[in-house]
C-alpha cells in the first residue's frame, strides 16, 4: 500500500488479528474500488487490512503493517497503473512472494504481461524514477522478480469482467473464501453414545487451563475411544469458532513401529497437513518446517490434535516450538501411554490436564451395543437376556460392542440366530476379556474370511486395496494355502462386521488403503505366529529361521527389523509353501535358491547386493516384487537365459533407485498383468523395450528422474491401459514419440525439467481425455503443436519453455478448452494470441 495513506511517521497498532492483507497503491484505487472490496470481505466474515483505517495511534505504523502482513493468511494485491511508483507497494509484494501463503492478483487497467517486461512496458518509466532516486540494483531485480513471479499467478483482469468493477469485487471475495483456511469438522461414529458427556468434562479441564497455551491429554487403552472422543471435542471447537484455525493429525500404528525412512515420510506429511491447515502453505520440504511453525503464533489462537503419540520423539517433529503459540491456543495429545503424556507436558511446562477416557458403564454399553446390533435403543424382548450377557462380557470397551454388535446384526433375523447368540455368549463367559470378545467375532468368520484377516492383521494393513486382492487373486487355485476364492465378497464382509476399514485418503489421492485397529491387529498377529502360518515381527521371524519353527503351513515371513544381514538359502527349506516374503534391505542369501519355496507371491528385498535375479529362484507366481534402492542390480536377467519368460502373474515391480540398470529385457512384455512399474530414480536407464506396449494393463509408468533415457519407443502407444506417464526429470529426453497420441485413456503427462526436449509431436491434440500436462522447466522446447487446443478435458496446463516457444499463430483456442482452469505458460515469449 501506498504511504501516502499512512503517513510513515505517523504511529499506529493494528487493532485485531487481519486474515486478508489488501496490498495496493491508494491514490489509484482507494477510494472506490478497494474500499468497496474491504466492505465486501467483511460482509462475508473476514478481516482485512487497510493500512490507515486498521491502524490506532500509537506504534510505528511501517512496524504494525509489517505485523499484518504477517498473520493474515491471503495476499489480495491490486495492480493498477501507477503501482510501481509506490516503493512501498513493492517491497510489501515482495514479502507476500516469500512468504508462501496464497497470493490473488488484481490486475486494475493492467495486464499480465506489463508486470512481465518491467524494461520495456508500463512499468519502465516508474523504475527508471526509482533508479534516479540511488534505489540499489539489487532492490531493483527484487523488484522485477516478485512482479514476473506475480504475473505467473492465475489472477482477475477488470478487462475481462467489461470493467464491471462489482462483478471483480465479488469474485475476489470468492477467490480469498476459496484459499482460507477452513475449519471443517472430522468424520466422527454415528452412534454417539457417552461422546457428549466426555467431551464436555474435557472442554472444562481445559478452560481451566487459564489464557496461555494449554494442553489437554486423553489417556486410555486401544480400543477404549480415544480418537472418537478427540474427534468429538474438535468438532465442538469447529462449531464453536473458538480457534482461527485447527488441524487433526493422526499417527497410524505402522508409524510408531517402523524404520528412520518410513518414520520421516510420514512425519513430512503430517508436517505438511499442519502448515496447510494453519497457514495455508504449502511446502515440498521439511527442513524449513520450524521456520514455518514459529509463522502460527501470529495467526491467533490454534487448535492442534496429535492423534496416537506412541513416543515423545514423535510430538515435538509435528509441534517444535509448543511454548511459541499464540496465548488461547490448545494441543489435545492422545495416547495409550500416560508416560508419554506426561514427558509431553513436563518439556513444555505449560498448564495441562489430563483425562483418563475409561470403559463405558452398563447402560452406555448397553446403548451402543444395540444400536450396532439392532439399530435401536433397546434388544428385542426375545433377544434382550443374550443381549445383556454379551454387554457384560464386552467389558464396557466401545471397540468390542462396536465389533460384536455389528457381527450379530447379519444373523438376528437368521432362524439359527439364536444358537449363535448363544454360542457368543457362551465364549464371552469363558473368556470375559476384551481379546475374548474380538477372538469370538475371529471365531466366528467363514474360512476365506479368517484366512483373509489374519493376511491383512499381518501383512496388508496401511498397504493399497489393490496389492492386497491381487495377492488374494493369484491363490484362487492354491491348494497349499485354501485361498480366498472371493476376495472382493470376503473383503466387503470383513468390513461390514467393523474387523477392517478402508481409508480413502485425501481427495485428491488415487489409492485406497486397508486399516486394522491396533487391538485387531494384535489378534490377528498373535494368532497367525500360533499357527506358524505368518511370521512378521523381524525379531519372531529371525527366531524362525534360527530355531526352524517354518513348518508347510508357513505361508508369511518378514525379516525386516532383523539384525541377523546374512542368510542361507537352506534356512528357508523349512517353509515350502512361502507365499509372502519380506528380507532385511541389504542383506546377503547365500546358497541354493531352488531351496526357497516356489509359491512366492510377494517378495522385497531392497538393496539386493546381487547384479541380477539369482538363479534358482522361482518367480513364475510373483505378484510383487520389490528390488528398490539396489544399485548393484544391472538387470532382472538376460535374454540369453532361455529359462526366463517374464513374470506372467507379476503386478506390482519397484526398481526405484536401481542407479545400474541400463535397460530392461525385451521380455518384460509377457507380464501382462503389470499394474505398476516404478522406475523413479534409475539414472542410468537409457531405453525401454519394444515389448513394453504389450503391457496394456499398466496404468501408471513411474520414470521421474531417469536422466539418461533419451526417448520412448513408438510402441508405447500400444500401451492402451495408461493413465498417467511422469516423465518428470528426464533431462536427456529429446522427444516423444507420434503414437503417443493413441493412448486414449492417458488424463496426466508430467514432463517437468525435460531440459532437453526440443518440441511435441501433433498427435498430442488425439489425447482426448488428457486433464494435466505438465511442462515446465523444458527450456529447449521451442513449439507446441497447434493440436493441443483439441485437448477439450484438458484442466491444468503448466509450460515453462524457451524464449523463442511458438504455438497458436494460425487461430485461437477458442472454447476449445472449457474445462481449463490452471494455465501456466512461463518464458513463453513466442506465442501467439491465445483467444480471439
């Protein structure tokens, strides 16, 4: 904003926490069009910034705008024709460009372009002034870069609203409601028995807190409602807009269990949730997360849920500096160990309480129990003394009646249901403890469900849907293991009876993962090492291998977690029908590969010291194979060895980070049934084979930085089953290929830093259902085809290219592109008029 409006000597305090900064030069649109627009933002419930109007006497006024920028979580600027003059205007815009929140550009009597050429457009005459007045070269480029970097925004033009200045107004209220952060509720139980109770003690305990930073910890056994409970209380908050902005992050059990790398994939995610929802940045890389995190103070009072802390470690990665929030803020930590709980609290030293979430009492039980059972408040009178003998031997935890309600609904009307009834209540009174009650709900599958289970209790959960079923699907005619002869039945019905869960992920995620709870798990993995049949602790597996506990009932062995790095062929002998088998990442096997069973379905063994699959080893029934992370792997074998035909059954094959793969056999064309081919990071790989458009069932081919590969084969467009092809870091690949364009089903195509790409071929304009492609950083491409404007779905279009990029000189765009909602076109000095 412009100084003239707040005179820099005049003192001032911004008078409450700003959500919207309005960066603008006020002699130009003051007086009507940004005034309107501060109305308008807060008619709809912002709080914008205004320099003068949003300033008390008293601070230094440059100080308290500085303020403001600070803690507002939009950057409205409004570009009009004098803006550049305004030093102020500039240096405020360069501090919105820095500081990763959502900027929406304005552009009043401007155009794009004219922030583009700063040298020779509108703009030129204000910074030769400014030059004149001894402004630094440096001060200068900073300048230029924050308005190049602006213009490459999506903005609103008033050219293209027919300066209606009202419509503008609207649209930018629209835009600023888009990009704040909302608080929107979490999905919590649809029976809510007790919830309302608990939570209102917990929101007392910490209103009792005081006015600083308080912390509220939920304590309790797996399975007795902790998440629910936390969930409930923050949706309270929600409803209450008690917190400018809240944030859910919940730590899955895999997570507290698993490796360094696992652990800091999962940190950087939730770390990158928590900026999204408190200041609506978004960030690629964790190593500034503190930096960031220190930004919250200044949004006002926070909400933040820590969901499932098994360890101290893992609470301070997501919350560092819990001492800097804003005074009014609250953390909810939820956890099995009161211990960690109380770490929690003492490293902080701030006010905390604790609330022990215990058992349901007899009639909540009773409550839940029958609206799981019956979908009603009470048990039918028949049914009403079986239902309170199995209450009773629920022990009060919501997990048990939640599980047993829902496994007895399916057979209440059955006219065998009351011998079943009986039979529950028969093993609850045998056994009242909760495993009891999980084990009848077990006890009382079918055997493909059972078999089911146990897979996914120990081997499946926090992995994809799909790996999972085809894994099933390959032992539809297993008589080693009995199979599952239908998974996708079995599956829905282990869902419906609340043994497993599916998680959709974010909206915007393509895989479905399967979820187990911990007290679930637990089960299923101690009932599976019972029956020799899964071994998937690496410390229970490394004591099967050195005890010779593997029987031909084994059918799972993981070894990751193990220290033991050297292993013999023969110590596997033990377990002929091995389906599913997970080594140590580096470790050696030596000896006789013929000795490990022939029915291996899955098998990882990343960082495989060996140049090739070893002989011996039968792969013919491979689902899965993982060899990431290998870099001694030249190749899966040669063509010379005639004993090789490919992986008939193989879906899933993950050579990430193998740096010594040059090329792949020309037979990998017969694994028909190929779902996923990663090959992300395998520098060395220069081309793929003919046969690789015989894989007609991959959807997605994983290439990301392959920088030597110099092209794909014409063949590639026989591959008529992709739908994603990421080309991104390919800095050798100089074209692609004209059959490209017969990939009807391809809707993404990354090509991001294909430095060497020269130009696209025609028969893009073919890709009738392509929604994003993504070219920026190829900085030889020096034409798009004028084809592309056929691409009718297309939705995100980013292109960074060479200077001299040419495309659309002989027509226009037209409404070819309906649906285009992201365009991104960056050194792109060539091009033609867009539209008409």
């Amino acid at each position: 904003m412009d100084m003239n409006d707040c005179d820099a000597s005049t003192s001032g305090a911004v008078t409450e926490n700003f959500d919207v900064f309005l960066n603008h030069r006020g002699p130009d649109v003051k007086a009507m069009f940004v005034a309107h627009l501060e109305d308008a933002l807060r008619c709809a419930g912002f709080r914008p910034f205004l320099d003068a109007r949003s300033l008390l006497k008293g601070n230094p006024a440059l100080k308290s705008i500085d303020q403001a920028l600070d803690a507002a979580k939009v950057h409205v600027a409004v570009v009009s024709k004098r803006y550049a003059e305004s030093k102020y205007c500039l240096n405020e815009l360069v501090a919105m460009m820095r500081s990763g929140k959502p900027v929406i550009p304005v552009f009043y009597d401007v155009e794009p372009v004219d922030l583009r050429w700063v040298e020779n457009g509108r703009f030129a005459e204000a910074f030769l002034k400014h030059k004149s007045k001894g402004r630094t070269l440096k001060k200068l480029q900073e300048w230029t870069d924050a308005l190049r970097a602006l213009a490459d925004i999506t903005g609103l033009c008033l050219a293209d609203f027919k300066r209606d200045e009202a419509k503008l107004k609207r649209e930018v209220v629209n835009e600023v409601a888009r990009l704040s952060p909302s608080n929107d509720p979490v999905d919590v139980e649809p029976y809510r028995v007790g919830l309302q109770r608990r939570a209102h003690a917990c929101i007392q305990m910490s209103d009792n807190t005081g006015a600083g930073t308080g912390i509220l910890g939920l304590v309790g056994m797996g399975g007795v409602g902790k998440t629910t409970l936390a969930r409930e209380i923050y949706n309270h908050f929600v409803a209450e807009k008690k917190f400018r902005n809240m944030t859910f992050l919940e730590i899955h059990r895999d997570s507290s269990t698993s490796n360094v790398e696992v652990t800091s994939t999962w940190v950087r995610e939730l770390q990158k949730q928590l900026l999204w929802d408190l200041l609506r940045v978004q960030t690629s890389t964790s190593n500034d997360y503190s930096s960031w995190f220190r930004k919250v103070a200044s949004v006002g009072p926070v909400l933040i849920v820590v969901d499932n802390v098994y360890k101290l470690g893992q609470f301070e990665e997501l919350v560092p500096f819990v001492n800097d929030l804003h005074p009014g803020s609250r953390i909810i930590v939820t956890s099995r160990d009161r211990s960690v709980f109380n770490n929690v609290a003492g490293r902080s030293k701030l006010e905390h309480c604790l609330y022990d979430v215990s058992t349901l009492g007899v009639e909540e039980s009773s409550m839940l129990f029958n609206w799981h059972a019956f979908q009603a408040d009470e048990a039918p009178q028949e049914l009403k003394g079986v239902a309170k003998d199995v209450v009773a031997g629920c022990g009060g935890l919501p997990l048990a009646l939640k599980v047993i309600g829902s496994s007895l609904f399916d057979v209440r009307s059955d006219e065998d249901s009351k011998a079943i009834w009986l039979e529950a209540v028969h093993a609850l009174r045998q056994n009242p403890h909760v495993k009891g009650v999980l084990k009848w709900s077990y006890d009382h599958l079918s055997k493909p469900e059972k078999h089911m289970f146990l897979d996914i209790a120990c081997l499946f959960c926090n992995r994809g849907v799909e790996e999972a079923l085809g894994y099933w699907k390959s032992c539809h005619d297993c008589t080693s293991c009995g199979g599952v002869q239908r998974p996708h039945t079995s599956l829905r019905s282990l869902i419906n009876k609340n043994l497993v869960s599916v998680d959709h992920g974010h909206s915007t995620s393509t895989t479905t993962t399967l979820r187990v709870h911990d007290l679930l798990m637990d089960l299923g993995q101690e009932k599976g090492k019972k029956a020799k049949k899964h071994f998937v602790n690496g410390t229970a597996g490394e004591a099967s291998i050195m005890k010779k506990q593997g029987t031909n009932k084994t059918l799972a062995l993981s070894l990751v977690g193990s220290r033991k790095r050297k292993f013999e062929a023969e110590d596997f002998a033990s377990m002929p029908n091995l389906h599913f088998l997970e080594l140590p990442d580096g470790c050696v096997v030596n000896g006789d590969f013929r000795c490990i069973s022939t029915e291996i379905r899955w098998l990882r063994w990343r960082g495989i010291v060996l140049d090739c699959i070893p002989l011996g080893l039968d792969v013919s029934c491979l689902t899965s194979l993982d060899f990431s992370m290998s870099s001694n792997l030249a190749s899966l074998w040669t063509e010379s060895e005639g004993m090789w035909k490919g992986f008939p059954n193989l879906l899933q094959l993950n050579l990430q980070g193998c740096t010594s793969i040059t090329r792949l056999p020309n037979s990998i064309g017969q694994s028909s049934q190929l779902q996923n081919l990663n090959l992300r990071d395998c520098n060395k790989l220069k081309i793929l084979p003919k046969s690789i458009g015989q894989l007609k069932r991959l959807p997605y081919l994983n290439l990301v930085g392959c920088s030597s590969l110099k092209g794909l084969p014409e063949s590639i467009g026989q591959a008529s089953g992709l739908h994603h092809v990421d080309l991104s870091g390919c800095t050798k690949l100089k074209n692609l290929p004209e059959s490209i364009g017969q990939l009807q089903q391809l809707q993404h195509l990354e090509l991001y830093g294909c430095r060497s790409l020269t130009a696209m071929p025609d028969s893009i304009g073919a890709l009738s259902n392509l929604k994003t492609l993504h070219a920026q950083g190829c900085t030889s491409l020096v034409k798009l085809p004028p084809s592309i404007g056929l691409c009718s779905r297309l939705e995100w279009l980013w292109v960074g290219a060479s200077a001299e990029c040419q495309t659309f000189s002989d027509g226009h765009i037209g409404e070819a592109w309906s649906r285009l909602y992201h365009l991104h076109l960056c050194n792109c000095g060539g091009l033609g008029s867009l539209l008409p």
